[in-house]
C-alpha cells in the first residue's frame, strides 16, 4: 500500500513537471508577441509623435484625410508666430494691469495680497509637481 502511494506521488510530481516543461515554452511564446505588440504600439506612437501638431478640438471625430490634416497643420503653423506673439502681449498687459491695481491699495493692503499669493504659490507648488509626476509615467 506504501509503495502505492509512492507510485501515486511519482506519478503527481511527474505530471507537474511535464506541465511546467510544456507550458513554459508557450509562456515564452506569449511574451514574445506581447514584446512584439509593445514594440508596434510604440511604433505607432512614434509616428503620431512625428506628426505636425494637433488639430482643432472635435476635427478628430470627422475622419480626416491625410491630406486635410497636412492642411490644417499648415494653417496652424502659418499663424503660430502672430499667436505667439499676442499671447506674449496679453501676458505683459495683465502684468501691467496688475501692477497699476496694486498701486491703489495701501500699504497694509499690499502685505496682505502679498501674503495670500504667496500662500496660493505654496498651494500651487505640489500641484505642479503631481502633474509633472503624472506626465513623466505616461
């Protein structure tokens, strides 16, 4: 009866093994694919990286041509620099404009709008930071 049950763990430890031997080369073959899936999705995502910029907000669910998206991307690029350069314009009127608000308020006013930015800066801060750890796993 001993030897029965000898036989019987022969028997398990063998089929373990044939399955593990079997099996371990078909695990090898998925991960090959799933390499090879890794390695064309980011192929393909180094050719939309490739591309010439975005299009507008909603054009991508209308099945745009390569041609029209080239179009737009030039369209886009013929008014980046006068885009550019209002931004940078606006950027140095809202300065201004602050600047002329903070010259009616008194002493005491502007320590405390000083304190209050700098406690909104500090607020602002870590959220930077968790948006630039969320930018760099992607």
């Amino acid at each position: 009866m001993t030897s029965r049950k000898h036989v019987n763990l022969f028997l398990a430890v063998f089929t373990g093994i044939a399955l593990t031997i079997c099996t371990s080369g078909t695990l090898t073959a998925q991960k090959k694919e799933s390499d090879a899936a890794k390695a064309s999705a980011k192929a393909k995502k180094s050719v939309t990286k490739k591309s010439k910029g975005r299009v507008p907000a909603h054009y991508g669910k209308l099945s745009l041509s390569k041609e029209q998206r080239n179009k737009i991307y030039e369209i886009k690029a013929g008014y980046k620099s006068q885009i550019d350069s209002l931004r940078k314009q606006l950027a140095e009127l809202s300065k201004k404009q602050n600047s002329e608000c903070e010259g009616v308020l008194t002493a005491t006013q502007k320590s405390t709008l000083d304190k209050i930015l700098a406690d909104v800066a500090s607020k602002k801060a870590p959220s930077k930071k968790s948006t630039n750890n969320k930018t760099a796993k992607k």
